[in-house]
C-alpha cells in the first residue's frame, strides 16, 4: 500500500494577492515627500519606476517574503534592481499593472515592458527604471480612498452613511410618518388610511364611498439634496515643515471623501484644487501622488479657482472644503505676476484674500475651513472667512482632521447654506 509524505507548505511571491501588496506600498504611494528632505521638496519626486520598485521591496521586507540569499545577493549588488531581487519586485510591479492598479506613462522600464523592448542595457527589455514614471488608475484610486474610509470611520461605529438630509418634506416611498394633501406632480405614494379619512368625513351614500382628487393624500419623505464640493488642498511648504507631515493625512482625507460620495452620494460632484503659489484643478488620478512643493499659500486663487468650478454645478447645495495649515502668503496680481510675503499677514494679501471670500457668499457657496494650526491670528482669519459664508471652522490635528471632514460632510443641511 502506498504512501503519501506531506511538507509544510510555505508561501511565495506568487501567492501574493496584489490587493494585500497594495495595502502594504499604501503608504509610499501616498506620500507628502516628508521623510525626503522637508527643507527642499520636490513636488515631482515618488513618480518614478524606480520609487514604486523601492516601494514593493521596502513591503516585502517588512513582510519577511524576501529570502536571505536573495537579500544577501541584493545588498552585495552595485545596483540591487539588477539582482534576483529586482527580477521579482518588477514582476511584482507587472502583476500590479495587469490586475488593473497602476499604469506606466511612457519611457524604458515600465512594468508592462517586455523582452526586446527595452532600449537600455543590463537585464533584457528592463531599461533604465528611472527612465519611465507611473500613475494610478481609477481601482487603485478606490481601493486607497475605501482603505482610507475605512480607517478613519472604522472605529466610530454608527450605520452607514446615507444621502444628505434637509427639512424639507416631498412625496416620497421612505415615509417619516407624516402626510398631506396630493399635488400635482408628486409621487403617488397614497396614505390610504388618511385619504378614506377624508371621503367619509365629506359624507357618502350608504354602502358607497366616493374619492375626490382633494381626498387624496401622500406620505411625506425626507428630501434628499445633492451637492457639489469642492476641495482645497494647500500644498505650500508649510505643510511638510516643523517635523510634521500634514499633507499626506489631508490627501487621505480628500481620497476618502471622494470614495464616499461615489459610493454613498452618487448624485453629488466632487472636484479638487491644490492652491500653492497660484491654483490648479486636479483630477482624482492624479491627486494621491500630489507632493508639497517650496511654495507660498495663495488662497485668494484657490478661492477665485474653486468659485468657478462651482458656478457650472446645479446643485442645491454649493460648499468649499479648505484644508490648510497658513496663512495666506500670496495673490496674483492682475498682469499674472505673483505678489508673495511670508512675513505676518500682508494687508494687501489678506485684502484680496476676503475679496474672493465675499464673492463666494454672494454665490451661495458655503465655505469650511479645517486648519492645521492654531496661531492667534490664523484663528481669527478663519473665524471670519467662517462667519462671512456662514461656514464652518474646525482647529484640527493630522490625526484628527479626517474624522472631522468625513463627519460634517455627512452631517451637512440644506438649511445652513440657503
């Protein structure tokens, strides 16, 4: 009769969910570019081939999925992506690309790079790593934002969070125990009890109830408004200064709450701004792998930006989301130059700044503020923006500003903005 030997099974790189390798490089991904050198920050550094290699080597290091000789190999090596090691980090770096995660955008060495196709020298097809950059896709983009919803509601408990509640009541199918009278146009979600109330009370023939168009009655609903946000990140040098990042926890904000409202709020737009020396819209794909950069604050041009994505939404509900740690620093002036002082706060800067401020609550939008900073004269800036728009101000930590946002955004009514 025959026998059968078992061996303990030990996992490999191949068993490697990509899922799990994402949660492990989440980190790196997200980046400020603080533990690089606050003093100098580049806002295009972490972009490269070669940081996301480094990224998935530093995980499985940390996992204790790298062999001891083809570590010892690695560290002996003049480049360690030449060795065995690199091998396996840049097919670690193609799986991530098939299974949809990431993409290169252009040069030698991405990860979709096959054999003959490189145009360097060393390992077939491999190229020059620092030659290609890569982006995020959209999966990634949602499973970093759910990781990061996750992690900052996880802990609170509490059901999941619905559509935005307002005062109001329409005819609807989700009843709050309340009717009244049908008009024209609502939805025909009868209150039978309250509509044969009124035949009989109007009198009727024995045997025979009449209904009449002002019987009828409907039960009211909560009405469900939607609303466009947009969101300010401040990305001037501030945010990485003072042995404290605070960009990466704003971003992780920002990827949350887009996770939210794509999944929760789906009637709802959301768009973001980086405000720095000047202002620019960015797309969600780009937005987890935005870098501080050695810039002044310019919030009056995130305002002005920000003012203008809002005005081609239709949405009942209009707010601004600032996250800053500054003062602002800086204003455009009219020929396109940039006026900056750094120096206490610039009557001509914060002149300019409340400008913008006042055109947004003539425009019905709505500004909140989450600062990362609580210097005195900051504190009574953002009390005034608050109280001009009629807003909200939060004094925040790193560790504490996703909780707020996540939470007064879901808290929002239509009440506090019309």
């Amino acid at each position: 009769m025959g026998s059968t030997r078992f061996s303990r099974y030990e996992a490999t790189l191949d068993d490697l969910d990509m899922a799990e390798l994402m949660r492990g490089i989440q980190e790196r991904l997200l980046s400020s570019g603080f533990e690089r050198d606050p003093f100098a920050p580049d806002p295009d550094a972490g972009r490269t081939m070669r940081d996301l290699y480094e990224a998935i080597a530093e995980a499985l290091l940390r996992a204790d999925m790298i062999p001891d000789d083809v570590l010892a190999a690695a560290l002996e090596s003049d480049d360690w992506l030449d060795s065995e090691l690199g091998e396996m980090v840049r097919e670690l770096a193609r799986r991530l690309e098939r299974e949809g995660y990431l993409r290169a955008e252009g040069g030698a060495g991405g990860p979709g790079t096959e054999a003959g196709e490189g145009a360097g020298q060393g390992d077939p097809g491999q190229g020059d790593p620092d030659g290609a950059r890569f982006e995020l896709t959209d999966k990634s983009i949602d499973f970093l934002g759910y990781r990061t919803l996750r992690d900052v509601l996880g802990g609170r408990g509490g059901g999941t969070l619905g559509a935005h509640e307002t005062r109001e009541r329409v005819a609807g199918i989700e009843a709050v125990g309340e009717s009244r009278p049908y008009a024209f146009g609502d939805a025909m979600n009868l209150d039978l009890g309250e509509t044969f109330k009124s035949a009989v009370a109007r009198g009727h023939e024995p045997g025979r109830i009449e209904l009449l168009e002002d019987d009828l009655h409907v039960q009211q609903a909560e009405l469900q408004a939607a609303a466009a946000t947009v969101v300010m990140l401040d990305c001037s040098h501030s945010m990485i200064l003072y042995g404290e990042d605070r960009f990466t926890p704003a971003k992780q904000v920002a990827l949350a709450l887009a996770h939210l409202i794509r999944t929760q709020y789906r009637g709802d737009s959301l768009r973001f701004v980086l405000f720095h020396d000047g202002a620019e819209e960015i797309p969600l794909a780009r937005l987890a792998q935005a870098r501080v950069g050695p810039y002044h604050t310019n919030t009056a041009q995130g305002l002005a930006t920000a003012r203008r994505l809002l005005k081609r939404e239709s949405k009942e509900m209009k707010q601004i989301v600032m996250i800053t740690d500054g003062k602002p620093s800086a204003i455009t002036l009219p020929g396109g130059r940039v006026y900056k002082n750094a120096y206490g706060l610039d009557p001509m800067v914060m002149g300019e700044t409340l400008r913008e401020v006042a055109a947004c609550r003539r425009e019905g939008i709505q500004i909140n503020t989450f600062m990362l900073a609580r210097d005195p004269a900051l504190i009574a800036f953002v009390q005034r923006v608050s109280a001009m728009t009629r807003g909200k101000a939060y004094f925040t930590t790193p560790d504490t500003i996703g909780r707020y946002v996540l939470q007064d955004f879901a808290a929002r009514r239509t009440r506090t903005v019309n």
